[in-house]
C-alpha cells in the first residue's frame, strides 16, 4: 500500500479494521467549516512498502492552516490539518532502506513526483500530483468515517504515514523546533526572495505581512545584501521582530503606508515586492509600490473569489513583473542542506518566528491568535 492508496472502503470486521488501520492516535479533527477543532481519537492507515510513520515532535501553526479551516482554501473533511513538522520515525516499509526508524525527519507538504512536465523541466514544486494525497484518506474516525491529511500531512496528531520521499533526514546539530520552521515558513520566505524574485544585492524591498513568511522574506532579502528593507504589518509591536529579521524600516499598514514607503525609496517605489497577506488589496499595493520596471512577487494564498484587476494601459507603461512563489520555489529533498548550511553559519537566525508553545489541545487558540495578527508561529507538541 502507498501513500496514496486507501482501503477502497472502510474495512467490514473489527479485525479488517485493526490490520488496515492499526495505530491509534490522538489528533485534532477538523469536521465542519469556521468551527474549532477536536481533539479525538483516529485510527492511521497501515505503513505500506514505501511508507514511513512519523511521531510528529514539533509543528507550526500555519496561516494555510486557517484558511483551510475557514474553506478560504478547499480540503475534504473530516481532516487533521497541519503541515509544518518535524518528527521521528517509527516504523518503515519493507522497501524503505535509506532512513532509519528513531531518526529525525522533516516531512514535505510538496512531494515531487520527478515525471510530470513540471518536475522534469525545473519546477518540482509545481508538481502536478503533489497535493493528491489531501484528497485521499488516510486514517479512520470513531465511527468509522474517512478522515484526511490536510495538505497531504495531517500534522495536528501525534504521528502520520507519508511516503519515504515526504521526509527528508535532519542532521544531529540541527534543533527539532528549527527543523520544524523548514517544512513551511522559512523555506518559502527565503526561497521567495532569492529564488522566486531573485532579489540584487543593494536593492530595495517591500514585504507586506510579517507573518512566519514574511519574516522569513526579510530573512532571505537580509541575505541576497538589499540595502533598503521595509517591513509593512497592521501589528506595530512587530516592528522589533522585524528588525532582528533584516528591516531596516518599520511601516503600519494605515492610510499613510504607501506615502511612507515612496519616502524610502527616493519617491520612486521599490525594486522588488512582496505580498504575504494573500489578498486582492495587499497584491494591488504589492504591485503599486514596485517601481517601473520592478518586480512584485506574490506569496501570500488568496481566494478564489477575490478578484484583482489591472488596466491594460498601467500594465505597459509601468513594465513591472509579477511573480508568484510557491513553496519558496525550491525542490524541498534537494535544497534542504543548503538551509541547514545557513543555520550552521548563524546566517539563518530563526528564534525570533516562535511566538508560542502548546499541545494539541491549544491548537484552536494558536489559529485565533495567528488570525488577529499578534502570533507569528505557535509550535505545538503533539505527542507531549
């Protein structure tokens, strides 16, 4: 059995359902839209041959998250949400040779098929069956009902089945609770800024939301050596934060923000922009702050609803570029040494991203404090 596959229904007999689904776990379930998670006991499928159980020891709670539990973003339900982690092996498949079980692994959202169009022509992250495993069950609730991972992870449990290709090994001089910040944050927010954008050295950036990606966009611009940073937040007590991240300019995000920020930059816009919000005003004034011929680089996820229009006519005389970053654009198995590279370095300073610590039980509160904009990551100990 793969990571992919299922029973093709619930198993008949008490004694299907202990071989099919034999690890009982703790985990939050989300079950209805807008409403909290509860902390219940599931039922993990069994490890196939190419299958790893992971015991997650740390997880961050993630913006994606709360637009999963809102239906901004579109999951199945009933599912275990989470996506950001590092854990321990527990068990490995009959083929799995190349990790060990009690070894620390960190385990993508995004596993790259290696033969879709995308994957053979440089983009992995866009693989075009990387996110199928959401839509497939992969555990059983009390009563007997499918239950999925959210993206593809389900990391708001004490343990998850993945497919050997979903962890990657993290070194012994690499902390768990840093470790767990590369599934998701860190790796976007740096791989945005010198891999999506590819900022200059000795540009001007603009980073609108200071979330744990925009703050790891500061990161990454901090590192390709911009001259100008400007952090832009709603939450003024970030200003701090965001200093230690790389700014070198705090600005609310009030009626004044984008007279503040032509100030800054010499009355003529940024080189390059980010929006980590996801939302149609935020990419609007993502791409109104880049200078002509900029770059405006999207990060944030929007919804599908909201819609962001642009006049043929700005779109030619102002000639900026917009991109759009998807998990930092960055191949995660591959690129992961070299972020552990710039943790070793002390390039790579992440203790500031951690705003709380919790267990399952606080997950609800860790999504309404990262709503209100006051949290940047909430780490949870689901096996605590």
């Amino acid at each position: 059995m793969s990571a992919a596959d299922g029973p093709a229904s619930a198993p008949d007999t008490a004694a299907d359902l202990e071989a099919a689904y034999p690890h009982a776990i703790r985990a939050a379930v989300l079950r209805t839209l807008g409403e909290p998670m509860t902390v219940e006991t599931i039922r993990l499928r069994a490890v196939g041959p190419g299958d790893v159980r992971v015991r997650i020891e740390q997880t961050g709670v993630c913006h994606s998250d709360l637009s999963l539990s809102t239906g901004k973003l579109a999951q199945r339900l009933p599912a275990v949400l989470g996506h950001e982690a590092c854990g321990t092996i527990v068990e490995r498949g009959a083929e799995v040779a190349d990790v060990e079980v009690g070894q620390r692994v960190i385990v993508l959202w995004i596993t790259p098929c290696r033969h879709c169009h995308a994957c053979t022509h440089g983009q992995p992250y866009l693989c075009d069956t990387a996110s199928a495993r959401s839509s497939e069950p992969y555990a059983l609730g009390s009563d007997g009902e499918r239950v999925y991972p959210g993206l593809s992870v389900g990391s708001f449990a004490e343990q998850t089945v993945v497919p050997r290709e979903s962890v990657v090994p993290v070194p012994d001089d690499i902390d768990t609770e840093v470790a767990a910040l590369l599934g998701c944050a860190v790796t976007t927010g740096v791989g945005a800024a010198l891999r999506t954008a590819q900022v200059d050295a000795g540009a001007s950036v603009v980073v609108l939301g200071l979330g744990g990606v925009g703050l790891s966009v500061l990161e990454g611009a901090r590192l390709a050596g911009a001259s100008t940073i400007i952090a832009v937040d709603r939450n003024t007590a970030k200003a701090q934060q965001a200093s230690a991240a790389g700014a070198t300019s705090f600005v609310p995000a009030d009626e004044q923000m984008k007279k503040a920020v032509r100030a800054l930059t010499g009355g003529r816009g940024a080189d390059f922009t980010f929006d980590c919000v996801g939302s149609a005003q935020t990419i609007r004034d993502a791409w109104s702050l880049a200078c002509r011929g900029g770059c405006a680089t999207i990060v944030g996820i929007g919804g599908k609803d909201d819609v962001v229009s642009f006049s043929a006519l700005e779109l030619f005389y102002f000639a900026r570029t917009l991109r759009v970053c998807v998990a930092g654009s960055i191949d995660g198995s591959a690129d992961m040494p070299w972020f552990f590279d710039l943790i070793r370095s002390g390039k790579l300073e992440l203790g500031g991203l951690v705003t709380g610590h919790g267990g399952l039980a606080d997950v609800n509160d860790a999504l309404d404090t990262l709503a209100s904009g006051e949290a940047v990551r909430t780490l949870l100990a689901p096996s605590s």
